[in-house]
C-alpha cells in the first residue's frame, strides 16, 4: 500500500521517531515489524488479527 492510503487508516509505514513512539506528527499509528525470530513474529494475517485486537484490548482495559 502507498502512504497516502496507509494514512487513510491512521496508517504510517515512516520509521518510528523513537522505540516507544506509537504515532506519528500527524497522529498516524506507526506500522511496527519485526524480524523473524522474533517472539512476536506471526505466521498469518490471521494470527496477526488476533494479536492486535488483544492489544487494542489492553490499552482500551487502561483507558487509553
């Protein structure tokens, strides 16, 4: 997908401005990868899916 229709959705594929930082500027979520190997490596859409909604709940469950 380009940037422009990342952004659509609250989307940036820019590099993070720190390892902590979750938007950008403009308030776009950044896309975080990580390398095979990792823990949070995933092996679907799917599975991806599912771990993002279980962080969207944590952070809905803190209020934020």
């Amino acid at each position: 997908m380009s940037e422009g229709d990342l952004n659509a959705f609250n989307r940036t594929k820019e590099p993070q401005s720190s390892p902590t930082a979750e938007k950008d500027a403009n308030g776009n979520f950044y896309l975080v990868t990580k390398p095979d190997g990792s823990p949070n490596t995933v092996k679907s859409y799917e599975e991806c899916l599912e771990q993002l909604k279980s962080i969207n709940d944590q952070v809905v469950a803190n209020g934020g």
